[in-house]
C-alpha cells in the first residue's frame, strides 16, 4: 500500500488540533518500521538525496524519525518534507 504525504494535505489536518491525537496515534501504529522514500529534497543543511530510502523509527507530534539506509538517523518534518511508504 502506498501514501503520498504532501505539504497541504497534512498542513490541513494539522490545523485542526481537537484530531491531533488520533492522527498521532495512526501514524505511530502503521508507519512505524515501514519503509519510506524521500520524494522532494528536503530543507536541512545536510539534507538527505531524493531517491534514499530508510525505516520509520518513530513518530512525534510533527516528526517522522527516520533510520536511513546511509546509516543517519534524521527525521521528516510532517508538512513539509515529502516521502511515500514503499511497503
């Protein structure tokens, strides 16, 4: 199953705080080790390449922690960053 996490999609839902909680808690129960991949670069000054793929370590209140596959750990900015789960 694949999902594309995209900038105004989570920007919508974020905004509304009352589900905050409910999405967290989805979140942390499927994405967790799950594969993903970087879509889009990412703003860091050391960003992670577009195309690296990694596992979801864990997921907070807007981060998605990353273990990528070049052996650094850097999260995903929920909102920001683009990625899909690949498996």
């Amino acid at each position: 199953m694949d999902f594309m996490f995209h900038y105004n999609y989570w920007s919508f839902i974020f905004n509304c705080k009352k589900d905050y909680m409910l999405i967290d808690n989805f979140l942390d129960k499927h994405l967790v080790g799950k594969r993903v991949k970087l879509v889009e670069p990412m703003d860091d000054p050391h960003p992670i390449l577009v195309g690296r793929e990694g596992v979801v370590l864990s997921v907070g209140y807007d981060t998605i922690w990353v273990k990528w596959d070049n052996g650094r750990s850097l999260g995903l900015i929920i909102g920001l960053d683009v990625f899909e789960v690949i498996n």
